[in-house]
C-alpha cells in the first residue's frame, strides 16, 4: 500500500498506538524493530489531547514525531464499550434474546439514535457525540493516513433481530462517511484512505449481506470488525471463510483486534487478510508475558515473573534478534519486574512486538517464495 508517509508491505501486523503512544516505546523504538504503521484511537485522541489540538500541529505525525504511517479506528468500539463511566459493569450484554430489551441495555451505556451517539466520557463523564460526519472531521483532523468509517459495533450475544438492526445502521452511517470524507479528504495537504467496515456479529447471513453493502461502496479498503474478531478465533476463521469470496482483490483487507498469539496470524493471512492489530503483544509485555517459539513454550510465551527465571542466564528466546534478547538474560527481566522498574516494561514490549514484527517479515518472505504453509507448518 501507498500512502504519503511511506508504502506498506503486506500482509502487516499493526502495534497499537491508542493515545498518540504505543506504551512504553518512543518512535525511535518503533524504527528500530520494524513497524511499518501505527494505530491511534479516534475516541481517546479526541478526548484527550483533543483533535484541535492535534490540527494545531498539522496532524499526528508531527505531534508525536511519527513520520510512517498512521491508521486510527474511527472509536466505534470505545464508544460502546466504554461509552458510560457509571455503567461500566454492562460493557457486554449476556442472554439477552429480545432486541428491544437488548437496545435498552446498550443504551443504558450510549444513546444510540438514528444520527449517531451520544455518550460519557469514561475520563470525567462528560457528554459527547459522535455522528458518522462528526467521527470523519476528527479524524481528518488528527490526520492518520488510513481512517475508519463509524460503526456500530454489536457483542457476540446479539440475536438476529438486533445486529441486523445493527448492521443496517453501519450501512447507512458508512454511506454517510463517504459524503463527508469526500468533502475534505486531503486536510493536511496529503490524501487520506478511508475504509468501510464490515458488520454482522455471528450470523453469517448477516455477514454475506453487509460484505455485500460495504464492498459495493466507494471505500479504499475493506475491514472486517465485531467483538468475534480476534477475541474468537474460532468464529473468526468462520466468519473468514464465508466473507473471503465476497472481498475485492484490489483493495486491503484488515481484520480489526487480530494477534493474540503468533499463530492467529498465520490463520488471518491464509485467508486472505492484509492488515491486523491486537493490543494483546503490548498488554501483556507491560505484565511479565514474552513470546517464545514453540519448542520452548506450546503457548508460545512464558510468564518472565515466574520464579523459575531469577538465575536464568538465556535470553527470552535464542532465535530472537531483538534488542532485548540480543542484550539481556531472562534473571536480568525476572529481576527488573519484580523490583517494579519500568525498564521491564520497555524491554519486555520491544521483545514482544519485534517478535510479531520479525514473523510478519518471515510470513511476506515465504509468500513470495510460495513456502507459506510449509512455513505455518513449521510453527506448528
């Protein structure tokens, strides 16, 4: 993919970077391990620093000093999974079958209505909204090269009748972004691409009918999103499978949350996808996890905290080449974690996304080498 701050080998894993930051890294880290794009959150970017600020500084590039490319996620999902700071016990509905009584407890979290959302900042609580128009002009605003259209995110327990209600509001919403993308779509002086996102929950009807609606209109990509995707990965290879004949050739295709394990993405790329990000590599570095190859671990990570590792004088993992492998032992880590010191959590994240980073490089090598299942096999 080309964008105006660099071009993008596919298929890519994507380290999330939600508020401007992928946590506990500066952009020199980033350079260092290889990230091609970063993710930012149009929800938390707009409440904190603010998207006027951001325009100030003539986009996030500048801002954070990030000069490759940026996607940001339109905050759909934020918007309705953190949508009510005094609600947050309802972050997700569980057997409910009715859809009237399944609208009610989403909106005791947001204000859904056919114009968009209204919703409690989880910061202060204070009232904001998002309309489809509004969710484009902040992203235009904070300037990522690749935004999102705003969408209704519906949970995994969405009966039929809700997430088609659902679905059918992402439609015309998507429609709706389109229109004002196209009203100022190079607001910083270069072009950004905007997506559409694929809907639909579990229900494969569903998702055959919102593939069909999506990939109709005019959008530079395609995204596949829902609670399933990544959490589930099960659901999320059927759901995969269903869509992968309905999906253009010619434009990106990215599954939203995909990278919990090293494996997710050898499923994700084998059906076709190009892009995906999870928060999971980072998240669990900040806690003690490291990725390791199998053979050292059938998880593929190990907990660096466990007591086994105080003397242990190997790197995480042999075959790694990172900074962290390359410099320090697993007693080095263990100790630095349980003394609390924030270096462990800089040289755990490093480790972790370099070795996503460092597989993805190995996954685009053996596609052009026609050995990427021998490769997958390998992992196995």
């Amino acid at each position: 993919m080309h964008t105006a701050h660099g071009d993008i080998e596919t298929p890519i894993f994507m380290p999330v970077g939600t508020k401007a930051t992928v946590k506990a890294l500066d952009t020199n880290d980033l350079e260092k391990i290889g990230a091609q794009i970063i993710l930012g959150n149009t929800y938390h970017l707009h409440l904190r620093p603010g998207e006027d600020l951001i325009d100030t500084f003539g986009g996030l590039h500048t801002f954070m000093n990030w000069n490759k490319p940026i996607l940001t996620d339109s905050g759909g999902f934020q918007v309705f999974s953190l949508g009510d700071v005094r609600n947050t016990k309802n972050t997700k509905l569980r057997n409910i079958g009715d859809a009237n009584t399944e609208k009610h407890a989403h909106q005791s979290m947001v204000a859904i209505d056919e114009d968009g959302v209204t919703f409690r900042s989880y910061i202060d609580g204070s009232e904001h909204r998002f309309t489809p128009e509004e969710a484009i002009r902040i992203q235009h605003k904070i300037g990522a090269d690749i935004i999102m259209a705003f969408d209704e995110c519906t949970p995994d327990t969405a009966s039929l009748r809700y997430a088609k209600e659902a679905m059918e509001r992402t439609h015309r919403w998507a429609a709706r972004c389109i229109d004002e993308h196209k009203k100022d779509s190079h607001h910083h002086g270069y072009e950004q691409f905007l997506f559409g996102i694929i809907q639909g929950g579990n229900h494969s009807v569903l998702r055959i009918e919102s593939a069909t609606a999506i990939t109709g209109m005019d959008f530079d990509g395609i995204a596949i999103g829902g609670e399933s995707i990544g959490y589930n990965m099960e659901a999320t290879k059927e759901i995969l499978n269903t869509l992968l004949p309905l999906l253009p050739e010619d434009k990106p295709r990215y599954t939203m949350g995909v990278g919990f394990s090293p494996m997710d993405l050898f499923e994700v790329v084998e059906r076709g996808i190009d892009m995906f990000d999870c928060v999971a590599p980072t998240r669990m570095a900040r806690n003690g996890n490291v990725y390791v190859h199998k053979h050292i671990s059938e998880k593929y990570r190990i907990d660096i905290t466990n007591a086994k590792y105080r003397e242990d004088k190997t790197p995480i993992d042999h075959d790694c080449l990172c900074y962290t492998c390359t410099h320090h032992s697993r007693a080095y880590l263990h100790h630095l974690f349980r003394e609390n010191e924030i270096l462990a959590q800089r040289l755990a994240t490093i480790h972790n996304l370099h070795f996503f980073l460092s597989l993805m490089t190995d996954i685009r090598e053996a596609i052009k080498h026609d050995r990427f299942l021998a490769l997958k096999q390998e992992w196995m």
